[in-house]
C-alpha cells in the first residue's frame, strides 16, 4: 500500500486536494480575520464593502473571494509541489552535465516514485556509458597495439627472408651448399611468418566469435595421451623427458576434438620452450567434482608474479624482447585461452622457484 500511493499520479491528486483544503481553510480563516476587522472599523470600511457588493452583483459572484482562492491554490501547489520541482530540476542539471562530457556525474536523486526511478535510469545509463567508452578506448589502443605487434613480427622474417633472397638473386653464395644453407634459412622464416598468419586468424576468428564448435563425445584422456605420443620424439630432441599421468577412468566432454587438440598442442609447445632447463614435463590429468582437471607442468624459470595475470592476453610475453627466435609470437595462451572458454572452461596458470603449472578445466559430460 505504501509503494503504491508513492506513484507519482497519486502524489499529484493528494497535492490537489491538499492544496485546496488549505486554500479553504486559509479562506475561512481570512473571512472571520475581515469580519472582526470589519466590525471594529464598521463606518470607515462600509463605502468600501458597499463598492465589492456592488461589483459582485454585477460580475454575478463573488470576485474577491475568487481571486483570492486562485492565488491561495497557486501558492499552496507551488509551495507543496517544491520537493518535485528541485528533483526535477537536479535531473535536469545532472543530464545537462553529463551532455557536457561529465560522465562520472550522478544525478542525488532518492525517492520512491518514477521520478526516482528516471533518476536511477539515467546514473546507470551514464554508468553503462562511461564503461562502453572505457571498453572502446581499450579496443582501440589493443587494435593500434596490434597492428604494431604484426607489424614488428612480420617485418623481422620478412627482412631476412628478402636479404637472404637477394643473395642469391646477385648469385653471392660461394657454392651449392652455402645456397641450400640461404635457402633453408629464408625457409624457416616463411614457416614462422606462415605460423604467425595463421595464430593471428584463429584468435581473431574466436575472439569474434566466427568458430562453430563440432562437439562430440571425447575422451580427454585418450586425447592427451595420444598428444603426448606424438611430442615424444620432440621432447627428445630437446633432451628432455614428457611424463603423462592419467586417471584410471575416463574423462569424457562434450567439445570439439580438433579444437582441444590445439589448446593442448600450445601448452605443451609452450612448456617445451620455456621449460627446457628443467629437462622434464609431466601432464596429469584428474576429475574433481563434475570437471576434468589436466595439468602440463614444466620444471623450468619461474614466471614473475607481476607477469602471471598477463601471460594470456594477445602478443603479451614474459621475455621483452620481440624476437620470434626466442619465443612465439605471443598468441599461443592467448589461443589456448579462448578455446577453453569455448567449451565453458577455464585456464589458470601457477608459478613457483619448483614448476610452473598450466591447470584446464573443462566440465564433463553429463551422463
């Protein structure tokens, strides 16, 4: 009941007929004040009171009165409609600033009724503003970011791809095997451009939204352990061991194999890269609750803690320099990342002087 007289249309009829009680009372109250004035000054008011009679009867009512009882009412709406007018009037300069670019003003508005409620409409317009604006600034910034990082990163294969080209164009090579040595060079160098292309198309096709996930039923233990096979003999070269601990049942998703395959081809790669020093990887893989928990660990340098919450943002590398001889273009975790959301999962990574620990977590099949 207390909300609903809080409307504003109820507000408004109480207002009119507050407004004319106290116009009639205020009248009542003049009448017996004139009458008693009238009585104690009877033979200096009496042309007077003779002149109002007179023009009442010819206006067919009583004037004074009427004019009176307006300028009461108008006083009384004026007077009790007071708080409404400041609200709206703070609505008004709130909107007004907040035109003028202040979007961090907020409208002191607190009441109950739809004018409270425009005041709340309009700080959360202004709220929701103010971060659409924040969130393009950043989208712009990490676009020019972008555009610089693919710039950096192509040029510099591409630079030794044209000079070792050039040599050979300008016949500058001794004999065949020096040939076949600027050959391979400029090789390689396609293949990490070719990888960049590629690393770049996949994160901005998902990050857009433009992957249509193939799911099937998938058995993340037979996944992970058959990835883990296959880099046995790169982990070798490196001198290196890959250790893979699987759980005695199977994990089943629900997700896109080739997909997931990817996510986990990254986070090995990358434990190969920066893991070397510790001369092993162990991948285990568990079921806590109703998710698959898998776990690709490296022995290597630990990862700064002031670098942890950046490490998968795009083109984001703990190492600073910008060679693509050191380390990826800085899209694998950025990839591996994106995946995983796609399948409603989450990546979380931890880092001690011991290991560093890659943990995904991918809900499981509902069976």
């Amino acid at each position: 009941m207390h909300s609903f007289f809080n409307k504003l249309q109820w507000k408004i009829i109480l207002l009119f007929f507050f407004s004319l009680g106290l116009t009639f009372a205020t009248l009542y109250v003049m009448v017996q004040v004139l009458d008693i004035i009238y009585h104690r000054y009877r033979p200096q008011l009496y042309p007077l009171v003779l002149r109002i009679i007179s023009v009442n009867r010819y206006v067919g009512f009583s004037l004074w009165q009427s004019v009176v009882v307006i300028f009461l009412f108008i006083f009384y709406v004026m007077l009790l409609s007071w708080g409404t007018t400041r609200k709206l009037t703070r609505i008004i300069r709130g909107v007004k600033k907040m035109a003028e670019g202040h979007l961090d003003e907020r409208i002191p508005v607190r009441s109950s009724d739809e004018i409270g409620m425009l005041a709340d409409q309009i700080n959360a317009m202004a709220e929701q503003l103010q971060l659409s604006l924040a969130e393009e600034r950043m989208a712009t910034q990490a676009k020019n970011e972008l555009i610089t990082n693919v710039s950096h990163d192509l040029r510099t294969p591409l630079t030794s791809i044209i000079g070792y080209l050039r040599l050979i164009e300008e016949d500058k090579y001794k004999d065949e095997v020096e040939l076949r040595y600027y050959v391979n060079i400029a090789y390689e160098k396609s293949k990490r451009m070719n990888r960049l292309v590629s690393d770049l198309f996949d994160y901005t096709r998902m990050g857009f939204g433009q992957i249509a996930l193939n799911r099937t039923s998938i058995d993340l233990v037979q996944l992970v352990g058959q990835l883990t096979a296959e880099f046995a003999l790169q982990v070798r070269n490196h001198k290196m061991e890959i250790e893979w601990h699987p759980p005695q049942e199977k994990l089943l998703v629900l997700g896109d194999g080739d997909k997931l395959m990817q996510a986990f081809e990254n986070l090995i790669t990358n434990a190969i890269r920066y893991g070397k020093d510790g001369k092993k990887i162990e991948i285990h893989a568990s079921k806590e609750n109703n998710h698959a928990v898998v776990k690709v660990i490296n022995f290597g340098p630990p990862i700064p803690s002031m670098e942890l919450p950046y490490i998968f943002d795009r083109f984001y590398r703990v190492e600073k320099s910008r060679s693509l001889d050191t380390g990826g273009a800085g899209l694998g975790l950025a990839i591996v990342k994106s995946i995983v959301e796609l399948h409603e999962g989450t990546i979380l990574a931890l880092s001690n002087p011991q290991q560093t620990e890659f943990i995904v977590r991918l809900p499981l099949q509902s069976q």
